[in-house]
C-alpha cells in the first residue's frame, strides 16, 4: 500500500511533464513559417490528429483495463519521444501529418489511463471521495507544466526554429522514467465474454443505459471544443493584432498558469455553486469569451482568451468526477476514452469548416460567429445535464 500511495506524486509528475510542451506557445508560427501550412490545413491537420487519436482511443482505454494502466502509459511516453523527434525533421504537411498521428497514438493511450489509475489508487485507500481535489491538482501540475515549458519559447523559437523540438524529446524520455515505475491497482474485472461484447456493452451504457452519464460526456464535449479552437487559433489571432512574437511564450504560460489555478480551486467553488452554479459560470465563461475575441481588436484582444482557459481549468475535476462516479472499475479508462472519443469525433466534423472560415474572414469574425453557435447549443446540453444529474451531485455541499 505504502507503494500504491506513491502512485499519486508519480501520477503528478507525469502530468507536469506531459504537457510541459516546448513548441506549443509558437507552434501554428512554426507550422505556417516553416511547413508552409495554411489555417485551413492546420484545422485540416489537427482534425486528422483527431481521427488517429480517435481510431485507437477506445481500444486503447480497452487495453489498458486489460493490460493495465502502467503499460498503457509506458506505451504513450515511447510514442511521444517518436513524435515529437519526427519534428526535428518536419517540414512538411506530409512530415508534419506523420508526427501528428503518432503523437495522436501517443494520446491515446494516456487517454483515461492516468486519471482511471489515480481513482483505483484513491479507491483501494478507501479515499475516492478524494479524488476531484486530486484530479484538479493533476491539471494544476499539467498547465504548469505547460505554463513551463512556454515562458522561453519565443525567445528559443527565434534563436533556433527545431530545438523546442529536441527539448520536447528529452521531457518524455523523463516521463518514461517515471511511467515505469507506477505501481497497477487492484481492481474489478469484466465478465467472461469477448472483447468485442465487451467493448460495444460499455459504450451502449455510457451512451444509451445511463443518461447522466450521457449527458455528462455530450456537454464536457462541447465545452471540450470550445477551449479547443481557441488554442489553434489564437497565435495567428495574435499576430495579426501585432502582438510581437515575444510575447508569445508569456502569454502561453499565463493562459497555462489560469488553466492551472482554476483546475486547483474547482472542487472548491463546486462545493460552494453547486452542478447548477458551475454550469451557468461555464456558460458565461464561454460567452463572453468569444464575443470579447470577437468583437475587440488592438493588441490586448487576446486576454478574452483566458476567460476560456479559466472555464477549462473549472470545467475539467468536476466533469470527470461526473464520470467517474458513473463507471465500472473494470471499464473505467475505456469509458474515460469514450469522453475523448466524441469530443474528438465533434472536433473532426467542425474542425475543418472553422480552419476555412477563419482563413477566408478573419480569425476574430470566425470568433465572433463561433459565439452565435455556442449560444445555440451549450444552453440545451446544460439543462440536460442537470436535469438528470444525481440530487446528491446537484446541489452544494456545506
């Protein structure tokens, strides 16, 4: 037990590492300056990024129930080093697209692993009711460690174009290291039956059986978009506003350092807003968000953005806590992965259209009709959500 509880302190250490992520405050320039990529191709991209994650998503969320997590995340930190080491080479959309699928490969397999392997733990220590502070300081770790890796970033991208690239190898070489040394928990296994019955029952309760769970995964997706396309989308959004190239690494860590504090604080104020309060801050996050993108211009445009970081870093603990709570343990990261798999599926069929229409009207009108969307959809999901979200979950705690 005494090595299962190291288990924690390993699992935010992974975090911190996995998105400690060099080339990410810079890498729409590098795509564009270096690859020859245009809006359209990099929404284009990132949607085929979606399409090899989500091929193995659910099957690997299935092996890792099987095999377990620690393999499963030993898996995804050799296929990171591969990833990101096709970079140092890229330049490309076909190069570029060959990093971007193993690096989906790579996503996959963390996908519900960690957070399935940092609830077993909990679980067998009899602390699960623990685990939205813990999972919240797991996303600290991660936005920190991304927060990290983009303070130098611009300033390392403009003295050598491919070393965020080489540094980006030697991060999950570490991670590696501690992924190996993860202890597997005890747990629930499936019934005797095959894999496919298996597969296809889990996804028929988390979609069909269970409506909370159903429309848990449905409004984390959208939500899950709408801090997404921001991400792509802002650097270019910067650079036309004149933001100097600079900047671009500060900025970066702010919006990781928001993302941070809130995923830190979320099971508070979930305990003091309630699943009602805290969806409508989401709704208002995402609103304002995009209509202040939208609509300002000059070169502090982009701090509406952190209001959608902020509503990431909310969002995150007391979702998966949602979901969790609805799965089985021998099935766990496979449903976790099946939460991936429709935002990653939404994200493929609108990805595109928004990389086109940002290219032919501008990055800030693209926000602005982006706003007009959510506006239609996130109010439904929401009351949905709540609706057939359990009472105990529904309303604050003392």
């Amino acid at each position: 037990m005494g090595n299962l509880s190291n288990n924690i302190r390993k699992l935010y250490l992974f975090s911190f590492l996995q998105m400690t992520l060099f080339p990410m405050a810079i890498i729409t320039l590098f795509w564009k300056d270096h690859a020859g990529l245009s809006l359209t191709q990099i929404l284009l991209l990132q949607s085929i990024f979606s399409v090899a994650t989500l091929a193995l998503d659910y099957p690997a969320g299935y092996v890792s129930d099987r095999l377990g997590y620690r393999c499963a995340l030993n898996i995804a930190s050799i296929l990171g080093m591969i990833g990101w080491g096709i970079y140092i080479w890229a330049d490309s959309f076909t190069t570029v697209l060959l990093a971007e699928i193993t690096l989906g490969m790579s996503l996959s397999f963390i996908s519900g692993s960690d957070s399935a392997l940092l609830f077993e733990t909990l679980r067998a220590q009899g602390e699960e009711q623990s685990y939205a502070r813990h999972q919240g300081r797991m996303h600290g770790f991660a936005q920190a460690g991304e927060a990290a890796g983009a303070v130098l970033a611009g300033v390392i991208y403009a003295w050598q174009p491919r070393l965020p690239f080489i540094l980006q190898v030697a991060v999950w070489g570490a991670g590696l290291l501690v992924t190996r040394h993860l202890v597997e928990t005890p747990r629930g296994h499936a019934p005797v039956r095959s894999h496919l019955a298996e597969a296809l029952a889990t996804a028929r309760y988390a979609f069909l059986d269970n409506r909370h769970l159903r429309y848990t995964i449905l409004l984390n997706t959208v939500l899950g978009v709408a801090s997404f396309y921001p991400v792509w989308l802002i650097q270019p959004y910067m650079q036309h506003a004149g933001v100097p190239v600079a900047w671009f690494g500060p900025v970066w860590a702010g919006a990781n350092l928001t993302v941070a504090l809130c995923a830190l604080g979320s099971h508070r104020l979930h305990n003091r807003l309630g699943d009602r309060g805290m969806v409508l801050l989401f709704l208002f996050l995402v609103v304002l968000g995009y209509l202040g993108l939208g609509l300002a211009g000059g070169i502090w445009g982009f701090l509406f953005y952190y209001l959608l970081t902020c509503m990431r870093g909310l969002r995150g603990p007391m979702m998966l806590a949602h979901t969790q709570r609805e799965s089985s343990s021998a099935n766990r990261a496979a449903t976790l992965s099946l939460q991936s798999v429709s935002f990653r599926l939404l994200f493929v069929a609108t990805g595109p259209l928004v990389g086109k229409l940002a290219d032919q009207a501008g990055v800030g009108r693209c926000f602005y009709l982006l706003f007009y969307a959510f506006v239609a959809t996130l109010p439904l999901l929401a009351v949905l959500f709540l609706r057939h979200a359990p009472r105990r979950l529904h309303s604050p705690t003392p």
